[in-house]
C-alpha cells in the first residue's frame, strides 16, 4: 500500500531492547469529496509510522516534509486515561520517497541508499573464505 502526507512532527530515532533502532513518525494525509449538498468535506487521517531499515533517513523526516511511502497497515485499540476507547493506524513502512528535489535531501536519501546496501550485503555475508 501507498501513502502520500506530511509529517506532523520530527522522526524520532529510538532503540529497542534487542538494541535495534526504529524510526518513529507521523503523517498526515488529506482526502476531500462532496456530499449531496455539493459542500465539499475535507478527511484527514493520520498514520503513526515506523521505519527499521536505517536511522539515517530520520535527519529528513521533518515537520512538514511531504514523503510517499510504501508498506503495510495495521490498526490498534487502546482505553485512554479518561476511560474511553481510542483507535489508530500504524504504517510499517518499508520504503520512502522524499517529495521536494533540494540538494539536502538528494544528499542524505544516497546516504540513506548506501546505508541500506551496506546492511543488505552485511546481511547476506555467508562464511565463504574468499
């Protein structure tokens, strides 16, 4: 699935007990349509996300920023303090595409690019002696 918002604030960059870091964000996404009245009603629905391939790219992820990015749903029901049902989406990101073109953010996406690569060889890193 495809999501395309703005983040609502700065990706926070926080490890795990299993010292794996995670990227936590959220993004906003702006949906409108008319009713029978011809009023035109605007939607917006907000996705927490998270991003686990580098930490790197949470130096772009910032309040405001528009992003695309690729992954998987989930939702999650919790009772709030006040005693009342509370719902959310999560969005398990697998992939991000910064939408803007300036230079800082070609820069740090071929650094985000190497750093994934570099873990993706790393992983794959068999005992062979050559």
């Amino acid at each position: 699935m495809n999501i395309t918002g703005r983040l609502t604030r700065d990706a926070e960059v926080r490890t795990t007990s299993q010292e794996k870091q995670v990227v936590n964000f959220s993004v906003a996404t702006n949906d409108s349509y008319r009713n029978k009245q011809g009023e035109r009603i605007e939607q917006t629905t907000y996705f927490d996300c998270s991003y686990w391939i580098t930490p790197n790219v949470a130096k772009l992820l910032t309040k405001g920023t528009l992003v695309e990015l690729s992954g998987r749903v989930s939702t999650r029901a919790w009772t709030g303090n006040d005693g009342e049902p509370r719902a959310g989406l999560n969005f398990h990101t697998s992939q991000i595409k910064l939408h803007g073109g300036s230079r800082k953010t070609e820069n740090v996406q071929a650094t985000a690019k190497a750093e994934n690569n570099k873990a993706t060889a790393q992983e794959t890193d068999d005992d062979l002696p050559f």
